[in-house]
C-alpha cells in the first residue's frame, strides 16, 4: 500500500489544529506548574505556622529558618556538582608522558 504524502487545505487543517492542541497543553502544563509552587508555598507557610506555635517563636523566624536550611542545601548540590565535574576533569586528563 502506497501512500503518497498530500498537501491541501484538509492536511493544513490537521497541523493547526495540532499546533493548537499542543500548545493548549503546553499552557495547562504551566499553569500546573504554577498551581503546584503555590500550593507548596501555602503548605510550607501552614507548616511554618505550626512550627511557630509548638516551638513558641514568630513565624518569621521559622521561615528565616527554613529559607536558611533551603539555602544550605543549594549550596550543598552545587558544591557536589563543581566536586564531581572537577574530579572527572581530573580522571580524563592524559599524563603528561615525556620522550626520552
């Protein structure tokens, strides 16, 4: 069975209305994204707040805490990422051999 490829009015049709598509699920997909930051944040906030009110301080401090510990862990993957890169650069270089 051949088939050749067609062009025409009825294929043109069918791209945009793929095009359209996937760029509607691209759209949804951001606002998913968006949804779920926010969604984290208020949980975060809701867990700060009881943190606050076990520990008996504000709740500024709780989230200066946690803003500190976030930073950390940054910190602390780029710090593995830089070791790691630099520890392969290392294991890749070729000894100098000199000729005698």
């Amino acid at each position: 069975m051949n088939v050749e490829p067609r062009t025409g009015p009825e294929f043109d049709a069918v791209v945009d209305a793929l095009r359209s598509v996937i760029q509607e699920q691209m759209e949804d997909l951001r606002e998913i994204d968006q949804l779920s930051e926010a969604s984290f944040r208020l949980w975060l906030n809701k867990v700060a707040g009881r943190l606050a009110a076990v520990a008996g301080v504000s709740v500024a401090r709780v989230s200066a805490f946690i803003d500190d510990l976030a930073s950390i862990a940054a910190h602390m993957v780029e710090t593995g990422k830089r070791s790691y890169r630099e520890a392969y650069r290392k294991a890749r270089r070729i000894p100098n051999v000199s000729t005698g």
